[in-house]
C-alpha cells in the first residue's frame, strides 16, 4: 500500500512545481521533501518527476498518480470537516447548495417544514452552477447541492459524490403580458421561432429545447436570475421559457404550456458519497413534499 504521507508530499511538490515550495508550505526541508517522494518512486518502480531537465515536468507516471493524490486530499479534508461537527454538535446546521428558482420556492419551504418538525435548526444556503455546487460537496463546503439537467439524456453522475433523485417539472412557455400569444393557454414551441430570446447559456436546456423543435433561438440576453428574466420578458424584449416551479411567482407575463414533445427538466442532489449530514434526509424529504412530487 502506498504511504499516505508521501503521496500527499508528492502531491505538494507537483502543485508548487517547486521541492522548496513545497517544503515551505510543508514546514519540512527540502531534503526530507526530495526524500519522501524518491521513497515513493522507489516503491512504485517509476519516476514520477523529470530530472536532469529545465523548468519542472512530471513524467505520465506522475500525471497519473497527481489525480489520485487529489482525491485523496479531498476526501480528508472531508473526513476532518465531518469529524469537526460532529465534535462540535455543527450537525444542527445544513449548508445548502442551489439553483436560482428552487431556492426561491421550494427550499425556503422545505427549511420551514424541518425546522417545525425538528426543533431550531440552523441552514445556510447559496446560490450557485451546477459544477461548482459539486465541487463544494465534494471538499465538504457544502452538504448538500440541489441541480437540475435536462430529463432528455440519461443522468449525468459526479465523481466523488452520490445522486439523489428528487423530481421531474415541465418547462413553460414565458411571453410578456402584451405578446401575441399571450391570451393562450397552450401554445406551441415552433410559434416562438423568430422571436428574440432570453436564457442562462446559450447551449442550455432552452437553446436545446428550441433546436430540437427545428429553430435555433437568438440569445441577445444571458442571465440565470429568474427576476431578471422575468423584467426582460415583461418589457417584451424577449420570449424564453421558465420551470412550472415559477409560474404562479411571476408577475407582468403569461405562462402557456407547450404542446407537442416536452420539455422537462430533471431536479436532483448531490451529496458525500459517506456519512451524509443527517439533516439531509429530512430535508429532501421536505423538498419533495414541498413540490408535491
């Protein structure tokens, strides 16, 4: 088995692209950095550093083993973080994850449901993107990270974490209270061809949704903030479409339904693959009955 000690020194010495670096940072001298990591090619058979060269390069024996040392860095720093609150009694408090539109509406009820349930809780929540809400959990920033992705592929997994599966919602047509097809309750996505749009990103669910019907939209308007979306909208600036988690939310629009193939989007969480927080079951528990899923 591989020394955790070295690998984790190994690990320090090809992030600084320095042994003197890594010796500051480590608190070691240099010679005890250089000799931790020739032990451990000693032990692997491989060099992992090229020597006898300018600048500093790791040969693909080291590339290779720089990804395992990551992770595992990770993961105690995870290990530590858990050990810490649970010492400390931190588990009363949930640090929460989120898209802008379920932590508009469903997490501040599902908060208020676990807290009435089970005494004064603690919860902090953010605002984030999909990667770097995984990238939390998995560096134990976060417990628990709410994501969505389009219901139209298969699941996409995180490495270095464990999916959830929480519920699925329709994507709604989004037309300002003034649009022509603002009177109706169904409409078509292929009506809204020609029009300007707004969306987060333009290769997202929207952008795809639209391609997929036969037009590819114009995006003259990137955000990811629903109120923002919804002033462009209203202002008849643009068309879009937005979750059925909105609709009765917003003001100054119309919200048809969209006949024909639908869109929906797949709502999930990710969380440690180990030792969840144990506030996480109940909560997502009360996101789900929050949605009526």
């Amino acid at each position: 088995m591989l020394d955790p000690r070295r690998l984790l020194t190994f690990r320090e010495v090809a992030h600084h692209r320095s042994f003197s670096r890594a010796a500051a940072a480590l608190s070691l001298t240099q010679p005890a950095v250089s000799q931790q990591v020739r032990a451990l090619e000693v032990q692997l058979g491989e060099r992992l550093i090229e020597r006898g060269r300018p600048g500093f390069a790791l040969t693909p024996a080291g590339e290779l083993l720089l990804g395992h040392a990551d992770a595992l860095f990770t993961r105690l720093q995870l290990a530590a973080r858990q050990l810490d609150e649970a010492i400390e009694g931190a588990h009363r408090l949930l640090r929460i994850g989120a898209f802008p539109s379920i932590l508009a509406t469903l997490v501040p009820r599902a908060i208020v449901a676990v807290n009435r349930s089970g005494g004064p809780l603690e919860f902090c929540a953010v605002q984030g993107a999909t990667d770097e809400l995984v990238a939390a959990v998995r560096d134990g920033s976060l417990h628990v990270a709410l994501c969505f992705e389009d219901a139209a592929p298969p699941p996409r997994e995180h490495e270095g974490t464990a999916r959830v599966e929480l519920l699925e919602e329709s994507m709604l047509g989004l037309v300002g209270a003034r649009h022509r097809l603002a009177g109706r309750r169904r409409i078509r996505l292929t009506e809204l061809a020609g029009e300007t749009w707004t969306a987060a990103t333009r290769n997202g669910l929207i952008v795809r949704a639209c391609i997929a019907a036969g037009f590819e939209p114009p995006v003259p308007y990137l955000t990811d903030d629903p109120l923002s979306i919804r002033g462009i909208v209203s202002a008849g600036l643009a068309v879009s479409l937005t979750p059925q988690l909105l609709a009765g939310q917003l003001r100054g629009v119309a919200t048809p339904a969209l006949t024909g193939d639908p869109v929906r989007r797949r709502i999930y969480a990710v969380i440690p693959p180990t030792g969840p927080h144990p506030l996480v079951e109940p909560f997502l528990d009360a996101v789900r009955a929050a949605s009526g899923a």
